[in-house]
C-alpha cells in the first residue's frame, strides 16, 4: 500500500496506527509517521516566511497595545526618524533610509499610492511584499524615476483595466500586502526635508481616488493574536490562517499539490489547525518534522552564496515568485538572513560574522579594521553603507555616539588615509586616536553581525567584478 494512502488512514479518525493488528500495524505507524514527519518538515519550510511575515502585520496593523503599531490597513505611517535599537520587529533594520509603512487590504479594491516628484540626488523605493513574502514588485528611483506618479496596486483575483491617471497597476499574489517605503536620509539635519518628501506620499482605495462608489466591504477578520513561543511550537496554525489569503491562483500548478500535500496532516486554508484528528504518534512526527524543517532553514542561512574576503555574497535571496522558482527553502534563508530583503537589482547585501581569515567577529576578544581602497569604494547608482548589529539578535546595539552604520553621505565627515582609502575602525570602546575615533562603527560586547547594502548597485557589484574587502584584526 502506498505510504500516502498508509497516511491517510492512520489519520482518519485519529486512529493509533500503533494500534494495527500484528505485524502490520508497526509498519504502517512506521510509513505513516515517515510521511507525517516529510510533509511537517516541507510545510515548516514553506510557511516560515509567511509566519515571520504575519508577525509583523500584526505588531504594525492589528495590535494597537503593540509597542510596533503602526496604523490601519490601507493607511500610511511615515517614520520622520531613522531605525534605532528600540525598533525590534524587523530584524536587520536599515538605518540610512526613513521608513513609511502600509499594509494593505486588496480584498474589496485595489489600493492607490501616489508619490510626489522628489529631486533627482534622492533615491527612494517602494518594495511591495504578498504574504508569501515575494517582491511583486517596486516604485521608485529605480524602478519607475523619481517623477510624480500614482500606482494601483491589486488583489490577485481583481480583473479590471488600467484606470485613467494610474501609472501603472501591479498585481499581488495575496489579498493583504504590504507596501514597505525608503526614503534616503543624508544625514540628521536633513530630516526636516525627509518630513516634507513624506508628507506628499498618499494611499487611497481604487473608488476613493477615481471618485467612484466604492465596492461592498470585505468581511472583518478574526486576526489571531501573534504569540512568539506559540509561533515557534505551533506555526501550523498561523500558517493554515495566512493561507485562505494567499491563494493558489499564481503557478497553480506548484502551489495546488502542496496545499493537497498539507491538507493530510491537517493544514488547509482557514481551518484551525489540526483540520483532522491527529493520534499523538503523529503528532510527535509532525513535531519532529517542524524542528527539521527550522534546522534546516537556518543550515541554509549561513550557506547561501559564496564566501569573499569572509563576507557571504549572493544574488537572488530574494526576489519574486518567478525568480525563487518554487525554492521554499531559500525563501525561508533569506527570510531569516533579513526579512523584507530586497531584490539584489535593487540593493545588494553582503554579509558578514566573520574576519577575512574566517574567524567568528566579536567585539569582546578584538578590535577590526574594515578599509576600503581610493579606488575601491563599493560602485553604486545611489548610496552604500555598512550596518552593525548584534551577533545574537541580528538588531541594531546601543552604543555611547548613537552611530549604528557609516555610509556614503558620512565621507565628508571620515578621515582618509593619505592615499585616499578609508579605513572604518570596529571595536567595542571608543578609540583614543583621532582618526580612529572619527571612523569608528561601534561594535557589541560580543558576537558581531554586519551588513553592506549597495542601494541601486553597478554593475560591477552583480558581475563580481568588485568585491568587499576583508575585516582585518587589529593587532
């Protein structure tokens, strides 16, 4: 008898399998807990992401108690500040570029964001994420210019045509999505003009904006409460939440066998999780196989691309539904390397824990030089920076300057060599040498995680034709 068929009869009516007459009855428990445990291991890899993703939709849209609340589906919240260590629901915040947020709700009508024209030397981007935490798309510098312009953004069942005055519409694969804004920053003394730049973004609903009667209302959601500990042992019925709002519409033919797949364990689309009687053998399987799936995208994390001068360079960890061509388990990598990551066109991401001769940074046992050449500065269209997070938590770190990156607008302010390279000093007490101390990235007491981004990269950046230079030991 095949194991799929083994499977669905232990589970129906929650039978024992251990229970079986004879022999019989251990090799179908074995066979039936060997699939329970695969299918648990799949969908743990595949719903990570999405339960990452749902955590902060509901800090920032649902609860307001929240300390990361941040507005309504459907309208915006500008940020007039830069990321600080208090800001824990993202791990791997920027904090070179002004955040505005939406969550949108594309149930009922498309939603609309307008952007003003914004002066050439600024780049901004509007990354736009589904549930499935696929960028389905950009607005900005980049991608659309830095002119005036409105942008519907849609629910992927909607079939209608472009209205008059919209840009262009885009097309989500999930009925809520969220529309994540940068606005570069050149410094603390700019944000007064960031204020302005985001006073001018708006979003409206499709009827709002065309001054149409708006469609009926989509029914209120019974959104449950995002648990972090219940999130860890139980993903399954987050996951079989977030699912009635993702559907399989897009690549049907990937998603439908899954969720079939999910469905014998108990996962299905608006149904509290388990939808079936489980026995408690398969329970524990199906626990066994939540704990394989988490190791296995957290293997993967530190395993993605290739290793230069210690930094972990890849491109395509994040990306749209066409370009991770159905890889759940590098979507759940990159989810956990820095959720909300952007398409590597859009900013390129080295990364780094270790030195150049491939030891663990850490800000307790030693001090680190980061320099980079005159002629070797990371090539980009728009801005770079290299970003200090703890080891352990992968946030930004207090520190005594309240410095939690250097980047490209600071060069005016660092001290170059003589021969025009910069060297960044990264320790965690403050240097006494001048120079030093101008360029110094505070570090933790600690393991040590850091971040470049090249916003709107070169080209030389993608080819390989430029590399990140090692972190040295200072001796």
């Amino acid at each position: 008898m095949h194991a799929g068929k083994l499977l669905s009869l232990a589970l129906g009516a929650g039978l024992a399998v251990s229970s079986f007459p004879g022999g019989v009855g251990s090799a179908v428990a074995q066979s039936a807990s060997e699939e329970a445990t695969s299918i648990a291991e799949q969908a743990a890899i595949y719903g990570l992401p999405m339960v990452m993703n749902y955590s902060v939709l509901y800090q920032f849209a649902v609860d307001k108690t929240s300390s990361q609340y941040k507005a309504p589906f459907n309208q915006i919240h500008n940020e007039a500040s830069l990321a600080s260590p208090a800001d824990t629901a993202i791990v791997t915040p920027n904090s070179d570029t002004a955040y505005s947020f939406v969550w949108m709700d594309l149930r009922a009508e498309p939603i609309v964001l307008c952007v003003p024209k914004i002066e050439e030397s600024r780049y901004y981007s509007i990354q736009l994420v589904s549930l499935y935490t696929y960028n389905f798309g950009y607005i900005g510098s980049r991608a659309t210019g830095n002119d005036a312009g409105c942008y519907a953004i849609a629910g992927p069942k909607w079939n209608g045509e472009k209205p008059d005055g919209i840009e262009k519409v885009i097309q989500s694969g999930s009925d809520f999505a969220f529309a994540n804004y940068r606005t570069q920053v050149f410094g603390p003394s700019d944000l007064n003009n960031v204020k302005a730049v985001q006073a001018e973004y708006s979003v409206e609903t499709l009827s709002e904006h065309m001054k149409t009667e708006a469609p009926a209302s989509s029914p209120a959601v019974a959104w449950p409460k995002f648990e972090a500990e219940k999130a860890k042992k139980d993903p399954f019925s987050y996951l079989s939440f977030i699912l009635q709002f993702a559907p399989p519409i897009a690549e049907a033919e990937v998603e439908k066998p899954l969720r079939e797949k999910f469905a014998k364990i108990g996962i299905e689309a608006g149904k509290p999780f388990p939808s079936i009687e489980l026995s408690d053998e398969m329970k524990a399987a199906v626990a066994n196989g939540i704990r394989a799936g988490v190791e296995k995208a957290e293997a993967k994390k530190s395993d993605v691309g290739q290793v230069v001068n210690g930094w972990q360079v890849s491109q395509g960890l994040f990306g749209d539904r066409q370009m991770l061509k159905g890889d759940y388990l590098l979507r759940a990598a990159a989810a956990l390397v820095g959720l909300y990551g952007n398409d590597s066109k859009e900013a390129f991401y080295p990364l780094t824990r270790k030195d150049g001769g491939g030891n663990e940074l850490d800000g307790s046992k030693s001090d680190y030089a980061l320099t980079f050449p005159a002629d070797g500065f990371p090539p980009v269209n728009a801005f770079w920076s290299v970003t200090m997070y703890d080891g352990k938590t992968q946030l930004l770190i207090r520190n005594p300057i309240n410095r939690y990156l250097i980047n490209s607008p600071m060069l005016p302010d660092m001290q170059k060599n003589e021969d025009g390279s910069l060297t960044l000093s990264i320790q965690h007490e403050e240097p006494t040498d001048a120079k030093a101390k101008a360029n110094w990235l505070p570090a933790p007491d600690g393991p040590i995680y850091i971040v470049m981004r090249l916003y709107w990269p070169k080209a030389e950046a993608l080819n390989g034709s430029w590399e990140p230079p090692a972190i040295e030991v200072v001796q």
